[in-house]
C-alpha cells in the first residue's frame, strides 16, 4: 500500500484553472467609493496588467509561464500522503489523504502565488514589491518570490508579530527582504497612528494601509496580496490539479475535501478544480474549516464590505463579521480575517461550498494526533483542516462508511512552537463565538447603493 502518491516534474501542470468559467452566475465586481465597479485603471497604480488580467478573466484554463514553472520545481509537484497510520490510530475505515503544501521552502502554500506574482511584476518593469505580514507566512513567502526574481522587497510586519516572531523576521531577511515593524515612521499612515499611539502593537489593516501607501506612491513599486483576491485563488488551483491527477493514480476520488479557510485561498486552491468536476454534475462535498472565535462564512453577513481594517480598499461582496471586527488572539494567526474571497463566498452562499467552525483546543488536539501519527508537525491554520476530518473519519467509525476523505496540509508548525507550548501548559482558550464584538461591527457595515 502506497504511502506517498508522487508525480515526477513533468507531469506537473501546466495551466491555472480558473473556476470562474464553471461558476453558475458571473461574480459580483469589486465596488468603488462612488459605488461603482472599479475598472482595470484604479488597480493599475499597484498591480501589474497581467494580474489585473487575471482577476478579471473568464477564461477557463489560464497558462504558467515557463519561469514560473522552473522555481516551483523547487518543490513542486507536491507530495498527496495516504495517513495510514492516522486512520489506524482514529480505527476509521474513512479513507485518508493529504495533500502536503508544508514542503515549499517557507513552509506553506503561500509561495505558489508569491512566485507567480513576482514573475508578472518583473515583467511588467517593476524594481521593488511592498507588502503586510502578520505572523510572517506571506512575508516569507513574497521575499522568497522577490529574491528569485531580483525585486527588491519591503515587508511590513505587525509590531507586535515583529517581537513575537523574530525568526519569520530573520528568514525574510536570509532571502534579502527589508523588513519593519509596523506602524513605521516612512509613511503618513504609520505617522498618523504613531502620533496617537507611540507604542502601537499595530494590525494587519494598519500594515496593509503603509505597504499600499508606498506601491501607490511610486512607479517602479508595487503591492503583493497573499490571500482573497481571484488571481490569488487561480495560482493557487496548482494544488487541487496536482491531488486530483495524483488520487487518480491509485484510483480513488474524494468524498469530501477539507481545508482551513482564512482568506481562501489555499480551499479555493485545492477545491476549485474538484467544483469543476461537480458543476458538471458530480456529487462531492467541499468543506471550507474556520475558527470558532473567527467564524466569517458561518456566521457571517453577505454583504459589501471594505477588505481592510481601515477602509481603503475597493469594497467586495463577501461573507464579514466587519471589517472594523478584531478577532481574539488565536494561535492560527492566518485564519483571523474578518473576511473571505469574493468567489468563495458567493458559490458558499450558493449553497455549493460547505462550512464548519471548530474551536481552538480541539485544532490544537488533532494537530497532536496527527503529528503523533504521521510525524509532520502541522501549522495551527492547518489543524483547523485536520480537525474536521478526524470529526468525520470517526463519524465514519461509526456508521462503518467507507469515506474518502481529502484534505490541505497548508503549512508546518515549525515557527509555532510558542503556540503548542501554551497548549501543553494548558493555557489554551476556547474563545466564545464573539457575538457582541460582531453585531457591533456588523453595525459599521459601509452602505451600497
Ligand atoms: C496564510 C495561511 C492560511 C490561511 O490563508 P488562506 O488564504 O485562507 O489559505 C492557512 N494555512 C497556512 C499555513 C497559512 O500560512
């Protein structure tokens, strides 16, 4: 019996799939402050024409660039595991796969876009991409991007992320980033907070607003996004095109698909391409797993709202808790976005994506399991995945179904050491699902038409 289903180089894939194509109706356009949609021009000042292309295609099967191809060879295509050992452990007769994304040279799916983006600002004459991090994954990831590519990047990490992972800091500076910790005194927005606020833990949004700042400022800079947008989602179906050729090779297909979502894009990464397959009439469950203390498509608002914290970006139709909502302090920092992909939320809210929310101390408690069982000490985000199909595969133990179950090992939790500490020290909190903070911000919701 197989352990590790691998595909050699060549047969990795060779175009993005696109689920746009396959979508039922067309997706809701991004808004501008006069409430109309916002065209190509108003994201040219931060965004090569390629990308801007790409977020706006219809097109079902977008190319790789060649180049692009040639540095993610450096870990790609990645390997889909069998977890014998963890179905042994759960005494499941679920089947179990795993496709493990923890093998890039940052840890997480994050580089398959980052490299893509790169590439495309390269082309278009850029010198030099600005971008936010938080707990430091993109941060990575972009600089990783940047220096295989030679742009210069500048990362502006969350202060208090800054202190808090000093060895993210320092890998982004191995790869030759410059990185600060935000608010900074080289931008008018981080002045401005820093004027109230000399100590300022600082926040993604505040992040997000300096990165935007300096791009929009200069012509030779741009900005990089990690997560949400559709060119960002389209990168990442690499991963879902390699498992569904790799399941086919020892003759399976998922039942059900499971991945942590934050801002969706490695979900949309490994799901999309199986939506073809059931927009076409196949019957499969796609199951997008969220915190419990952050939990945006389960208890969510489907409305207009900014995708910053402070309010500068284009307004998107998606699942929010509002965007002025601040999540608990969970260990599985890329999973606290107050929303979603556009296109994840609209095919949710179409009834043909599924959502569960699980609470932190059970994530913690299958991330153990599975480390325990198939060695690989998984990322917080990506227990969040693992949870839910041990929730499953012991439902499975029960009724004796014999489920396929598939799901995204989006990282390792090698830089998370601190996280799985406090939960061994029993300091791990179940947060309640923060009714009031999320009814108050949903109150802020910005008014469209
Ligand atoms: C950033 C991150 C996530 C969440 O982001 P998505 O865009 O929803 O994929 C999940 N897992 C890991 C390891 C991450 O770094």
């Amino acid at each position: 019996m197989k352990t590790k289903i691998l595909l050699k180089e060549s047969e990795m894939p060779t175009h993005w799939y696109n689920v746009i194509a396959d979508m039922p109706n067309p997706p809701t356009p991004p808004l501008g402050p006069d409430g109309n949609p916002v065209g190509p021009d108003a994201l040219a000042a931060i965004f090569p024409e390629e990308l801007i292309k790409q977020e706006m295609s219809g097109e079902r099967w977008i190319k790789i660039p060649d180049e692009v191809r040639e540095v993610l060879r450096l870990w790609r295509p990645s390997p889909l595991y069998r977890a014998h050992r963890l179905e042994k452990m759960l005494n499941t007769p679920a089947k179990i796969f795993y496709k493990n994304e923890s093998v890039s040279p940052a840890g997480s799916h994050k580089p398959n876009t980052a490299v893509a983006q790169a590439y495309y600002n390269k082309q278009a004459g850029i010198k030099k991409l600005t971008t936010e991090t938080g707990a430091g994954q993109w941060g990575c990831s972009i600089a990783l991007a940047g220096q295989m590519f030679g742009l210069d990047v500048e990362v502006f990490m969350v202060n208090i992320s800054y202190g808090q992972k000093p060895y993210r800091r320092t890998m982004m500076r191995t790869w030759g980033a410059q990185v600060h910790a935000s608010p900074t005194n080289l931008t008018e927005s981080g002045r401005s907070i820093l004027a109230k606020d000399p100590n300022s833990e600082g926040s993604l949004g505040i992040a997000i607003s300096e990165a935007v700042e300096i791009a929009a400022s200069r012509p030779d800079t741009n900005y990089a996004l990690g997560s949400v947008l559709n060119h960002v989602l389209l990168h990442q179906t690499i991963i879902g095109e390699e498992a569904k050729k790799q399941l086919a090779m020892v003759g399976e297909y998922p039942d059900m698909i499971f991945a942590p979502c934050g801002g969706g894009s490695n979900f949309g990464g490994i799901a999309f391409p199986f939506f073809a397959d059931k927009a076409a009439g196949k019957k499969i469950d796609l199951v997008a797993v969220e915190p419990t203390s952050c939990p945006t498509l389960t208890k969510g608002t489907y409305a207009y709202d900014f995708g910053d914290a402070i309010g500068l970006t284009p307004l998107m139709k998606m699942y929010t808790l509002g965007h002025d909502f601040m999540p608990p302090g969970i260990h599985a920092g890329g999973l606290r976005y107050h929303g979603d992909s556009a296109l994840i939320s609209q095919l949710y809210n179409e009834g043909l994506l599924s959502a569960i929310a699980v609470p932190q101390t059970e994530t913690f408690e299958a991330g153990i399991l599975f480390a325990k069982s198939e060695g690989i000490v998984p990322a917080p985000e990506s227990t969040h995945a693992i949870a839910a199909t041990i929730r499953e595969a012991r439902r499975c133990a029960e009724t004796g179904e014999a489920k396929t179950l598939l799901f995204n090992l989006s990282g390792h939790g090698h830089f998370d050491m601190t996280s799985y500490d406090r939960y061994f020290a029993g300091e791990l909190e179940d947060y309640d699902y923060p009714e009031e903070a999320i009814k108050e911000s949903l109150a802020h919701l910005p008014k469209v038409g």
